[in-house]
C-alpha cells in the first residue's frame, strides 16, 4: 500500500533553510541527461528519458518517459566536440517538441555545419503531466 506525505515547507533539522514544496515541484528537472552523440551513440546517464535517437549527424531525438504537462516546457542544454580546435553548438528543434518527445541539433559555429556532439549535456524544466 502507497503511503501519502503531505506537507507544504519542507526544513531542514535546524530549522534554518526551507523550501516551499511547490518549489521543489515546479522548480526540479523533470529529466535530463549525458548523451555521447559521436560514433559510440549512447546515454550515459539519465532520469526520466526511455531512449535516444541518432537521426545523422548531430541531429538527436530524445524521448521522455512521463510526458511534460504541454511544449512550453525548457530544455538548456551544453554540446561539445573535440574535432579539431573547432568550436560546437546545439540548439533544440522547437518545431520538432512534443510533450513526449525533443529534438536536438549539433553544429559547427564557424561553418553552422551538422557536427555530432560527443558529449550533449540537456535537462527538461517545466510540468509533468
């Protein structure tokens, strides 16, 4: 049988910091994760996401577990490529955002070029369904 806690501050011992606990519900990451999206295609780590997709070169797909309440939703992310002395980005596909689903680019800022980001690093911010 499920046990319900129901509180509205959560303190710590010493009664000194307290966070409201629609805080920490609107205010934590929903999912996130450490995507290796060069030739070794992999989720390193991840909470809340059931899979990765490689669509080609640094174009990625990532699917999450328990939809986000709409796609108004927030994906910050970080890319990263060690070709060269070449300088990498990655932007989200809004266009591609489902509540279930995010799309995610890699590129070369020099050329604005595909590049697979070996390390793309993305969290989700906003309402589970």
């Amino acid at each position: 049988m499920a046990s319900i806690l129901r509180v509205n501050t959560l303190t710590d011992a010493s009664s000194n910091n307290s966070v409201p606990m629609a805080t920490v519900a609107e205010g934590s990451g929903k999912a996130w994760c450490n995507l290796d999206g060069g030739s070794s295609f992999a989720l390193r780590d991840s909470f809340n996401l059931t899979s990765a997709t490689d669509n080609g070169t640094g174009d990625y797909t990532l699917t999450i577990a328990n939809d986000m309440g709409n796609i108004n939703y927030a994906t910050p992310m970080s890319g990263g490529n060690t070709e060269g002395a070449s300088r990498y980005g990655a932007m989200s596909d809004s266009n591609g955002k489902t509540t279930g689903s995010a799309g995610f680019f890699g590129f070369q800022t020099s050329s604005g070029g595909a590049l697979d980001q070996e390390e793309l690093s993305v969290v989700f911010l906003g309402d589970l369904a």
